[in-house]
C-alpha cells in the first residue's frame, strides 16, 4: 500500500505545476500568441506603402492585425489580413511619414466574443511617394490661394484643387478674390473665372473637396505661345532700330519701347472674333502680334518689352484706361505709350509728351488699389525729376495773307520749327516765321506747327502740336464765282450738320453763314462741298457762298438728341423687332449684306420689320424725325435672324445632364449657356456645332440648373448673329442608383417614397403608372401573369419634405413612380427631369424557417419583377448584397452569436441599369454556437475613416479566468501536496532508512 502511494505525490506535484504554468502563460501579456517581426516597409511603384513580415502559420480564427501612426501621430487600426505582406494604399500623402507595427489576433471562442493580440512588433516607417494616392493637397484657404496664383500666373485654363479642412460658404470665390487682391495684376489677363466645388470624399480623419477655376483669358494658350516665340526678334529689332547696343541707359531703352508701340500699333477698343467666342484686343498678343489693341492690351505689351530688356515696370488702371509705370533709379514714373499711339494716329508724328510723366502730370485718376495710400503706392515711391526733354508746343503769333503767299509767325521753345498745310510739310525753320510760298488762290489752308529738339543720337524730338490755324489767299474780282445752290442740311451728330451744295466754277474755298436777323456770320470754311459745321445755337438758318461771291438761298436747321442704337430680336427668324427705346417719330435705316438701304419712317414704339430672309446680315439705324427735320444716325445695331431652337428637352443622368433640341435648316451651331437660377445671371457653357444635343457633364449631383439655348452662324461671329434664346428650361442630375434610397411597403395598401433632396427646388411631383397584369391574384398570393400595358397616370405633389406616402395604391398591384423637383416662377412650375422610374412591385407573402446555422427565405412571385437581390446585416453592421436571384427560394448560413438581418428587393432590368422595387421582406434570425468550436474568422475593419479600434490589444475573458482561479488553485495543491508529503512520505523514508541502516532487517 505504501509503495503505491508513494507514485501519487510526484504525480500531484506535476499537475499543480502544470496548473501554475498554465495560469502563468495565460496571465502573460502577449496571451500565449507569439508578436510578428516586420522585415520590410518601403515605398511602392504603383503609389502605396508596402509591408512585409514573418509570423507563426495561422490557424481559421487567426488573423494579422494593421496599425498605422501618420508624421508621428498617434496609431490606428488599418486594416486586418492573413497574409505576410500587404500594400496600404489609403489616403496617403505624398512626402508624408507612417509608420506601421503588427499584431497576431485570434478570436476567443471560449464564450465572451472578444479578441485576443499579441504584442506589436518592432516599428518600421517609410514615407510615401510622389505618386500617392492623393496628390498634393491644401489644407487652408492661404494655400489655395497660393496654388491658385501660380497656376493662373502660368496662365493655366483649368485649375484643379484638392482642399482637406473644414468647409465655409463662400470659400471658391473668397479664393479668386483674395488671390486679386494680393496681386491685382492676375486680373489683367483673364475676362471671367467660373468653376465648381464638389465633395471628395474623406481623407484621414477629415473632409477633402475638389474645387476647379476655369479661366477665360484675353489670349489663349497658342496666341501666348505666338508671343514668346516673337519676342526675340522683336528685342533685336528694337535695339538695332534704336541703337541700344551702343548706348543701353535705362531712358533710352524706355523710350525706344514707347516709340516703337507709338510706330506699330494702332489703337482699337473693338472685340475680335476668336473662334467660337469675341474678346476684348486686351491682351499682349492683340499689340505685338496682331498690331491692334486697346489701352489694356497696349499696357501688356509695354510690360512684356520692358521686362525683357530689364526694365521694373507694372501695368496701372484708372477711369476706365490702362498704362504703365516704369522705375528710372528707384523712382517710378508714369509710361502712357496708349496716348502715344493715338497722338501719332492724329499727326503722323511721334510725341513724347506722355513719356516718363511725373504725377501732377498726369490728368487720370488712378483706381483705389493703386492710388496714393494703397499698399501697391506704399512700394511704388513716384520720381519728382522731370524726363521730358522735347519742347512744349507752339503757340502762333500771327498769320499775315499776302499777293506772294502765307506768313507764320510762333513762339516756341527747341532747336527749331516745322509747319504742315493740310499734313504737308511746307518748311523748317531755326526763326520765328515761317511763309507759305505760292499757295493756291482761294483754297483754305490748315496749319499745324511743330517745335522739336536734337537728341544725341541725332534724334528729332517732336513737340506736341501747337493748336491749328486756317488761311486762305485771296482770289482777285475778275475770278468771282457764282453763288453756290444750297441742296441740304442735314445732321450727322449731335452738335454737327453737314451742309451740302452745288460747286461753282472758279471757287476754290467755300464760307458757310449763320444768318440771324439779317445779320451774316461766318462759322466755317471748306474746300469742297459738303462742309461740315458746329454751330452754337441749336436752330438757325444756314446760306453758304464761295469766296467773293454771293449767298445762296438760306435753308433751315434743328440739332436734335443723337438716339442709342436700337434693340433687334427676332422671334421666328424670319422678322426683326426693332426697338428704339423712343416713344416719338424715327426713321428706321435699313442696310443688308448686299448693301442695299431702305428708309421706313415709324411713330410710337418698337417696329416689326417683316422684310427679312432668315440667315442674312442686317444692320439697322435709327434717326429721330421732328418735322422736316431729321437728326443724326444711331450707332448701328446688327443682327442675322435665325429660327429658334425647339422643342428643347432636358434628362438628368447619374453623372450630368443632356440637353437635346430641334432646329430648323442647317446654318449655325447652338450656344448652351447656364445659371443657378431662373432669372439668372446666365453665363456660357460651350457650343454644339454638329448634332443635336449635349452632355453637361460639370453638372454637380443634385443641383438645380437653369439652361437657354441659342443659334448663330459661327462665319459671322464678328457680328452679332442670333435666334432668340430659348425659354429656360430647368434639369437636374439626379443619382438613383443607391438601393438604400427608393421606396417600400409599410402595409398592403400603403407605399412610402424617399428621395434625396435636390438644392434650389421649391418642391416634387411624383408620377404613378399602374402596370396592369393579365391575371387576377389569389386569395392567398401574389399575381402572376405578365404585365400587359401601363394605366393612365396620377400626380401628386409633394413640398417641404423628401418623402410621400402613397395610401392609395392596391394590394397586388405594380407602380413605376418617378420623383419631378421643380421651382416656383410666379404662379407656375418649372420641372426639372426627372429620376429613374422607380418600381413597386406586388405585396410579397414570404416565409422564414431558422435553425441554428441557417436561414431559409421563402417567397412569392412578384408580378413584372425579373428578380430578387438580397441583403445582409450582421449585428447591426450595413447592409451589403450577398446574393441575386430569379429563384423564389434562397438558404443562407448565419454568422454566429450575433443577429442576422435580411432584406429582399424585386428589381426590374431596364436600358440604364437596375430599377429596385421597395423592400418587400424584413427578416431576423440569430444563430446559437455555444456547442460549436469552429471560430470564424477575424472581421476587417470597417470602411468606416475613423473606425473604433483599440489602440492596444485588451485582454481577453479567458486570461482573465484563467489568472483569478487556476493561479490560487495551484497554489493551494502545492501547499496540499506538501502537507502531504510531510505527513506522510517523511515517515516513510525515515522507516526506510532505519531497515537500512539494520542488517539484520
């Protein structure tokens, strides 16, 4: 008995150790799973981070689990995967820091549902690539503005810009306005900026937003490309042609730029016709290519030199007009090279008044951002130090007529003096006065004089001109000709009368006379009929005579006010509307391609001029009548009528708007243009010059858009052609592919309808057709027969909400129902497009039959339905699709110990895609595996950006058993099996030693 006893206390002893061991290894705090050991983390080709490690071979509920810490933040659950390597490619930065550490997890199917981790591993970071999958982003509104100037500096059409913050009202626009303000010259090359601001997504933990700017600049990018490649022959030329090579000092170079702009521009404040648009001669390009430009464009082409050659200088606005300022020895000056050109128009010379002008010379107002005070003033400091060096103009002294000829007599200030009669040079002079040899007897001569001054380069530098003179040498009596016949009087502005007559033989020089109270008084002269006059008085009597002879008959006048151009607009392309804006008596002046003119005469408002040709050009004038007295023409209004576009529709797609239309004949391409709202303001979207119709894909999702439409004949862009614009019609781009957005059953007769909302609508309609089946349902059914034709429809309207309940409809019968947002306009409705049909099919009666694995879902059919797609949700998680079916059954297996959600909807297939009927069945089932030992295995993380991991791995259930009762339970046997042995196996082995030590024993 003893000896089998003894084999029980090393036997306790083991299994108390083993006991504590296990109790140990479970209070550990890697929970018995060994840590992975990352190897590799290093950039990727294709824009992530990849990541390798190694780590024990994976039983079914294992997993590795993916922490991630941005620039030395703090770390987060990435994803999970049973593999030993993973790329993350998840809303990387580019030339950001992460780091990554793993972590083995396992599912504990010991009964509490938690997970249990190993410890992390060894940390390893990397920084992402260039090619990340973001790029470059703006996190301010400083940094967009930032990246919005240097795009549009470079003269970029489209600027796209990711922006991660938080969202304001207003920030597009605050961005293009604070980007002008900081630097106003940014403005100078673009006419309009339009754009979109849309939703991106989330990136990290915060919101990302893309926002496009879309420039429409003065010149395009290949008139910009024509400029930089032109400009070098253009510097050589200017130095060669002024002999900078020689003498480069900062005035001469100023000033050979000022007459080279004088020399080959000419000044043109019209538009031109580039393409599919007309702009403005605003630009570098209109000056130094084309050689026409207005005081912007002229202003650009100063700065483009200047900059070249080295020379500071900026562009400057005020009252409506544009030039330069230039800095001479860090002072800057004034630089009008606009004035020059048109001053050299005028007089066929170049003046130099408007060069390096200090500020009391100038006579312009500078606007706000650049005037004394502003920021822009602040760092311009103005030069005192007066530049001019040509002399002042001349002044005449005195004109003396003569058998022998003309005498002038000037005073002026220079080298010396040339005089013109009628642009003819008739001399130069170093004296006072000058005489005009040998004129004509009785012809009327115009005077103009010219101080000037040699520079060093042997340069005349003209004066500007002194102020005009008119002489005339007498004719003797035998030459008297006969009175002149007055044929008319007739106005051409509205301080100016043309006074036409027969000639006289013999007459070299004509005199017109006011005559008042028999009184004569000379007001003009000419050579030539018909004379142009200024008289003083607003109505008189007018008698014209040669020199030396007698009067003609005297005829009457009246200066009437000058009228606005008209307003022209056609309605079927085949009349003109002429308004006046003018409630008394005009004539209308009518000139078409040909050149024909014809003359109505109209009392009372806009005239309708049914004597048009759809697709000719027309120009029409318009000139007050009162009496016998007719004033002077209008401005010419221009107008090539064309038939309307018709029967215009509008259809919202998933990702835009298509616009399609009708037209009459072939000339002309359709004008698309597009606003928020009804009333405007519209502005122009793009042009359709073959077919049809058209795409707006910039529409943004669920906006409200308002679009007119108009045709014109791209060959006369140049002038204004155009049918009438259409009538707004409103669309919008509605996505309806989202199952979870549609309709449903609530009971037997009832059917709820919801939608997203749609910005700007003032409310819904919503439209049911009832699709009619060939057969009758049972009592306990559903119908089965196919659907024969569609009844007539019914509309509701909804307003205020984006939902309706339709407690109309019938048991077992089909709806199509479509949602219409629309907009208030006075008393009616526009409608926008409206969304993809949406289809409610018939009541479904469904069964469910759960154990405690599966799931069987049993249905009826539902009439017109070409299936059945079902829906998952598992412990409260999403819905996800997990299967689709034409089949009226389906099994499905139960995740464990959490409950099982099911969701069927009937879809019918249509030409764009799916349309989903309501949700027809709403199952629950929950499975019982605590018999079970099969785990599943680890759930990924959600999708979701900030999901709701642990930052460490927790301890489990188990561990938590296993170290509060097995710990103190071995070591309450240790002590038990000591005790024991003390008691028991001592007295043993002390007898045992004692027989021993007896031999006799």
């Amino acid at each position: 008995m003893v000896r089998k006893i003894k084999w029980i206390f090393p036997l306790l002893l083991l299994l108390a150790l083993a006991i504590g061991c296990g109790a140990i290894y479970h209070n550990g705090s890697s929970n018995g799973l060994p840590a992975p050991r990352l190897t590799a983390v290093y950039p990727s080709h294709s824009g992530g981070i990849a990541l390798e490690w190694e780590g024990r071979e994976l039983d079914a509920a294992m997993s590795f689990a993916i922490y991630r810490s941005e620039n030395g933040g703090t770390y987060e659950l990435l994803d999970s995967t049973r593999e030993m390597h993973y790329l993350d490619a998840s809303s990387l930065l580019p030339q950001a820091d992460y780091s990554y550490a793993i972590a083995l997890c396992a599912y504990n199917h010991y009964g509490d549902g938690e997970y249990v981790f190993s410890d992390v591993s060894n940390e390893m970071s990397a920084s992402a690539p260039d090619n990340a999958p973001y790029e470059e982003a703006c996190f301010s509104a400083d940094d967009l503005k930032k990246r919005l100037m240097i795009s549009a500096s470079a003269f970029a059409e489209e600027i796209s810009l990711l922006y991660i913050g938080e969202w304001s009202d207003g920030l597009w626009e605050e961005t293009v306005k604070s980007a002008e303000d900081d630097d106003p010259f940014l403005s100078w090359h673009y006419y309009a900026v339009d754009g979109t601001a849309s939703y991106e997504g989330i990136i990290g933990k915060q919101r990302a937003y893309r926002l496009t700017y879309r420039f429409a600049y003065y010149a395009d990018s290949n008139e910009q490309a024509q400029v930089k490649n032109a400009l070098p022959d253009l510097l050589s030329l200017i130095r060669t042609k002024y002999a900078l090579e020689k003498d480069p000092e900062p005035y001469r170079v100023i000033k050979a730029v000022y007459s080279h702009l004088a020399e080959t521009v000419r000044f043109d404040a019209t538009k031109r016709n580039d393409g599919d648009r007309m702009v403005e001669r605003s630009s570098a390009y209109d000056a130094l290519i084309v050689r026409r430009a207005s005081s912007k464009g002229i202003a650009l082409a100063a700065k483009t030199l200047l900059d070249a050659l080295g020379i500071p200088c900026e562009c400057v606005s005020g009252d409506g007009y544009c030039f330069n300022m230039v800095c001479v020895d860090d002072s800057w000056y004034h630089f009008d090279a606009c004035s020059a050109v048109c001053a050299r128009e005028k007089q066929n010379a170049v003046s130099y008044a408007y060069l390096l002008m200090r500020e009391s010379d100038m006579d312009r107002v500078k606007d706000a951002v650049y005037a004394k005070g502003s920021e822009f003033a602040k760092s311009h400091p103005l030069g005192s130090l007066r530049f001019k060096t040509e002399p002042d103009a001349p002044v005449l002294t005195g004109c003396t007529v003569s058998e022998e000829g003309i005498s002038l007599s000037y005073e002026y200030k220079g080298e010396g003096l040339m005089v013109y009669a009628d642009g003819a040079l008739i001399g130069e002079t170093k004296d006072r006065s000058i005489v005009h040899t040998n004129p004509e007897s009785g012809k009327v001569y115009t005077y103009t004089a010219y101080a000037y001054r040699t520079d060093s380069a042997g340069e005349k530098l003209l004066s500007p001109p002194g102020k005009p003179t008119s002489a005339v040498k007498p004719i003797s009596i035998e030459q008297t000709p006969a009175a002149p016949a007055l044929l008319s009087v007739e106005q051409t502005a509205s301080d100016t009368l043309s006074v036409d007559f027969e000639p006289v033989e013999g007459a070299s020089a004509y005199i017109v006379y006011r005559i008042e109270n028999g009184r004569q008084t000379e007001i003009a002269r000419c050579a030539y009929p018909p004379c142009q006059v200024k008289p003083s008085q607003k109505e008189g009597l007018l008698a014209v005579g040669a020199v030396g002879s007698a009067l003609s008959e005297p005829m009457g006048y009246k200066l009437l006010s000058s009228l606005s151009a008209p307003l022209l607009s056609t309605v079927t392309g085949r009349e003109i509307v002429i308004d006046p804006q003018f409630e008394g008596t005009y004539l209308i002046v009518k000139t078409d391609q040909n050149g024909a003119e014809t003359v109505s005469e109209w009392t009372g408002g806009p005239y309708t001029d049914t004597q048009v040709d759809s697709g000719i050009c027309y120009t029409y004038r318009i000139r007050p009548k009162e009496g016998s007295f007719v004033g002077p023409a209008s401005e010419p209004a221009v107008l090539i009528p064309l038939p309307p576009i018709g029967e215009i529709t509008a259809e919202g797609l998933s990702d835009g708007i298509r616009l399609s239309w009708k037209v009459d004949g072939e000339e002309g391409v359709c004008s698309i243009f597009r606003a928020n709202s009804a009333d405007g303001p519209y502005t122009f979207l793009a042009t359709e010059r073959q077919g049809h119709s058209f795409i707006d894909s910039t529409a943004v999702s669920g906006k409200l858009y308002f679009y007119k439409l108009c045709r014109t004949l791209e060959e006369n862009a140049d002038r204004f052609s155009s049918s009438p614009y259409s009538e707004p019609i409103a669309a919008v781009s509605l996505d309806t592919t989202h199952i979870e957005s549609g309709l449903r059953n609530t009971t037997g007769n009832t059917v709820v309808l919801s939608w997203r909302s749609v910005e700007g609508a003032d409310g819904y309609l919503i439209r049911r057709e009832t699709e009619i089946t060939e057969q009758a349902p049972d009592a306990d059914a559903a119908p089965n027969g196919e659907s024969a034709s569609v009844s007539e429809p019914m509309v509701f309207t909804c307003e205020g909400k984006c939902t309706y309940t339709d407690l109309t409809a019938m048991a077992y019968e089909s709806y199509r129902y479509t949602v219409t947002p629309y907009i208030r306009k006075g008393g009616e409705r526009i409608c926008a497009s409206s969304s993809q049909p949406m289809i409610s099919f018939s009541q479904l009666n469904a069964k469910k039959y759960t154990d405690t694995a599966q799931t069987l879902l049993e249905w009826s059919p539902c009439a017109s339905a070409d299936g059945y797609i079902i829906l998952r949700s598992t412990g409260g998680s999403p819905f996800s699709v997990i299967a689709v079916t034409s089949e009226l059954t389906m099994v499905m297996n139960n995740a464990a110990n959490v409950s099982n959600d099911f969701k069927i909807y009937a879809y019918k297939e249509s030409g764009s895609g799916r349309l989903f009927g309501q949700e027809m069945l709403f199952v629950e089932s929950r499975r019982d595996v605590s018999a079970e030992t099969a785990p599943p295995a680890i759930v990924p993380p959600s999708d979701d950006p900030s999901p709701e991991a642990p930052a460490e791995p927790t301890e489990s259930t188990l561990s938590r058993i296993l170290s509060s009762t097995l710990m103190p339970l071995s070591c309450v046997l240790v002590m038990l099996v000591s005790l024991y042995a003390i008691k028991f196996y001592l007295p043993y082995a002390r007898k045992k030693n004692d027989s021993d030590s007896d031999p006799a024993e």
